[in-house]
C-alpha cells in the first residue's frame, strides 16, 4: 500500500489508504481472538457502516488508478 501511496496521482490517495489501514488492524484485532488492546486507526470504534465506507473509497480510489 505505501508503494501505491508513492506513485499514486489521485488526490487523497495517502488519507484513504491510511483509513484502510486501520480497518485492517480491526480485521487482525478481530480474527486473532481479541486477547489484547488494539491500537485502532482511530480514537473512537468503527461501526459496520464505517467499515463499508472505507472500503468503497478504498475501492473506488483503485479503480480509478487503473
């Protein structure tokens, strides 16, 4: 992802990544049994509804890459 960040020419490219990023330290939290304090990407929790959002930016800043 940061190899995208670098040679991306889309706006908002590194703010869009960096909220994916902490969506994937949520899946990591979650799928390894939630023994330990997660440091999330950001302060409050993620609802379903954000998850989906930051995904679908996510997706959609890719495709306009290609």
């Amino acid at each position: 992802m940061e190899a995208w960040k670098e040679c991306c020419v889309v706006s908002g490219i590194g703010n869009t990544i960096g909220e994916f990023k902490g969506v994937l330290k949520l899946r990591h939290w979650l799928a390894h049994g939630r023994y330990w304090r997660p440091k999330l990407g950001r302060a409050e929790e993620y609802s379903a509804v954000d998850v989906f959002d930051i995904c679908n930016e996510m997706l959609h800043a890719l495709s306009v890459m290609v």
